[in-house]
C-alpha cells in the first residue's frame, strides 16, 4: 500500500516539489571576515602612493641632477649644475668640445611614468586577490624600478651625446623615450599578478 501511494505521488513530502525536478542548493552567505574590503584596500593604497609620490614631485629632479652631475664627474666628463626656471640643468661638455644643455624635467627623471604606473596599479587593483601589504609593496616596487629604468635611460643619452655629439640627442631621446616605459609597466605589473594568489574560501 505504501509503496503504491509512493508511485501514485510524485511530489516531495518535504518541499512539496516535483520529484526528479532540480533542486538548486541554497547559496550561503559569505562571513565578513572572508568578504576582501576592496574598497578599504583602495583607500590605503591611495593614500600611500600619495604620501610617496608627494616627496618626489618636490625634491627628486634636484636629487636626480646631483647623482647625474656627480656621476659624470667620476666618470672624468665636465659638467655644470645650473637651474632654468626653477628645473634643474646640466650643462655637459662633451667630448667635441662642445657644451650640451640638458633639462632634468619630470620626463626625464621618471616621474610622469611612476605616476602614470602608480594610477594604472591603482585602477587594476581588483584583480590582486592578495593581502594588502603585498599590493603596496608591489606598487613601491614599481616606482623604485620605474625610476631605474630612467637612470638607464638618461645614462644611455648621456653617453650617446657625449661621444656622437649633441646632435645625437634627438635620436638618442627617441630611442630611450618613454615609449620604453611599456616594457616595465607591463613586466612589474605581469609579475604582480602572477605571485598574487585569490584567497578562497577553503571547505
């Protein structure tokens, strides 16, 4: 008798549903302390990249010409730090005999790219699904290596100019402009998200 009521009945006692229907499991909602505060991460990162790049923007073009001047100095090549509206100039004499004047402007001493980097990391944060010290520490990362790679390339007009004249400048500045910057933008920011690991939630 049973068993004919149980094939007479094709619903489920319990939920009152069809047998063999599809039951979606009931998604259970995810604990605050899992949620990632992506905002909040966000927020801190801003505000660390602001407090670094701040001290940069006000004292960095004469450090970077003072490290240049004494640089080529070592190196037995004549320079003069000067200043022209407030930027700071080396006036180099080059193997010729000639004088070359070179501006040390945001460009060149790298600041315009770390900055473009720094909002460029900023914006992509999302998909770094790590903690937030390791996002700092990988945007501090690109900024030191943002501005090496500008010490190369001023290094490499330098030498350029030095010993082809200052009419290489323009090429030299064309070959190490900051259409290179791509290659370290998307190295730094290829290596971050390749050691960031998304946390999940384990069962």
């Amino acid at each position: 008798m049973s068993q004919a009521n149980s094939v007479s009945n094709p619903f489920c006692p319990s939920c009152g549903r069809l047998l063999g229907a599809f039951h979606a499991r009931p998604s259970l909602p995810r604990s605050p302390n899992q949620a990632k505060p992506r905002i909040l991460h966000g927020i801190i990162a801003i505000a660390v990249f602001t407090f670094s790049c701040v001290p940069l923007w006000l004292s960095f073009q004469n450090w970077f010409a003072g490290v240049a001047a004494r640089v080529l100095s070592a190196g037995q090549i004549s320079v003069v730090e000067s200043s022209s509206a407030g930027t700071p100039l080396l006036i180099i004499t080059l193997l010729d005999g000639s004088e070359l004047s070179l501006l040390m402007t945001c460009q060149r001493c790298g600041l315009v790219s770390t900055t473009i980097f720094g909002f460029l990391f900023l914006l992509l944060l999302h998909p770094l699904g790590t903690s937030l010290l390791h996002k700092i520490a990988w945007l501090e990362i690109g900024v030191l290596v943002g501005l090496t790679w500008s010490c190369l390339r001023l290094s490499v007009t330098l030498l350029v100019s030095y010993y082809f004249g200052a009419g290489a400048l323009a090429l030299a500045d064309f070959l190490t402009g900051p259409w290179t910057d791509i290659f370290w933008v998307v190295a730094m920011w290829s290596l971050a998200l390749s050691t960031s690991v998304p946390r999940r939630r384990r069962d």
